[in-house]
C-alpha cells in the first residue's frame, strides 16, 4: 500500500523567518531626518536630527498612530500560520494557513506604503499634512530648510519580511510517498494446531 503524504515544512519555514523580521523591524525607526536653517534663516526647534519610530507611524489619511503593537500581532499570525504548516499534512489545509498569512498582510501592506511614500515625494509634504500639530510642525519646517531623509533600518528590515511571508505562502507544499509492506501472517506451529483442534473437539 502506497501512502501519499504532503510536506509543508519550506514554506512554513520561509513564513517564520518572515514574521522574525517583521516582528524585529517593529521595534526600529522606520525614518530619519535632518533640519538645518539656512543663513538667512532663523534657527527652528526642529532643526538637528530627529528619528521617527513605529509609535509614530503616518498613514494614508494623515493620521498618526502607534503601529507597533500592531505589528507585533501581525508577525503573531503569521508565526502561528508557520508552525501549522510545519504539522500539516492533510491536503488542502495548507491552503488555509497560507490565506491566513496573506490575510494577515492587509494592514502592513497600507502602511508600509504610506511610510516609503514620503521618502518619494517633497520632504515634509506628508508629514504637514498629519492630524498631529507637532509632527504637522516639523513637516512645515521640512518643507523650508534643507533636509536630508534616510529610510529607517525598521522599514526596510519589515519590508524584507513582508516579502518573505508572500514568497512563502506562494510555495507549494512538496509530495512524497511512503510504501508500506503487510507482512504475511505467520502460520500457527504444528503442535498448537492439534491442540486447539483437541479444545475445539471437546
């Protein structure tokens, strides 16, 4: 008898390494900026250095939010999928727990977007834009003085793992057989045959 079994383990390993990142990249800034007033400029508050982390996160309508914890129960999903797929072996639940993975995806995908969209435009033109006075303060400030802007290590390391998760939820899980031999029964001994039959005749 042949046995067909389906092997989840490459894809649930590629999704853990993706929430690992993920879940490390929350706790990093996701942007940096530096203010400098010009000559004919008077100096600003704003001016110097300045790190943005995922407790300031900006999203599409200006708002900001804390997306850490957010996150966080993201990469938890995510790592849950992972070690469902590595016990699974019933065809067709491993479809679900990647669903699960990709359905997890949904509110980091706007995120993320929202956050690489300001390094694209002017600087400061999303953050003067946000619903929170000091972040809308310094993106006003951006936009009159020479900034510099560098992606944060947090965004690049969760966009890394935003990439991971959907490349392993697109790896199909991986067939094998297993042969398994019936033994043939062992015929009964002489003597014991004669004496079950001299039971069986009393």
């Amino acid at each position: 008898m042949v046995r067909h079994r389906r092997n989840n383990v490459p894809a649930g390993f590629v999704l853990l390494v993706g929430a690992l990142l993920m879940a490390a990249g929350s706790t990093l800034p996701w942007g940096e900026f530096d203010v400098v007033a010009g000559l004919d400029q008077p100096p600003l508050p704003y001016n110097g250095h300045h790190i943005f982390g995922f407790d300031q996160t900006i999203a599409y309508d200006g708002s900001v939010s804390n997306f850490g914890p957010v996150l966080l129960i993201v990469s938890g999903a995510v790592a849950l999928s992972a070690l469902a797929l590595f016990a699974t072996r019933i065809r067709g639940l491993g479809a679900a727990w990647r669903v699960m993975a990709l359905g997890s995806l949904v509110p980091v995908t706007r995120m993320i977007g929202s956050l690489w969209s300001i390094f694209d435009e002017t600087p400061g033109t999303d953050l003067a834009r946000t619903d929170s006075a000091p972040v809308r303060a310094f993106g006003v400030a951006m936009q009159s003085h020479a900034v510099t802007s560098d992606v944060g290590p947090g965004l690049m390391i969760i966009s890394l793992g935003f990439g991971m998760v959907a490349l392993g939820a697109l790896i199909p899980a991986s067939r094998s057989q297993q042969v398994i031999r019936r033994t043939p029964a062992t015929p009964p001994v002489y003597g014991d045959w004669l004496k079950a039959e001299a039971r069986l005749s009393r």
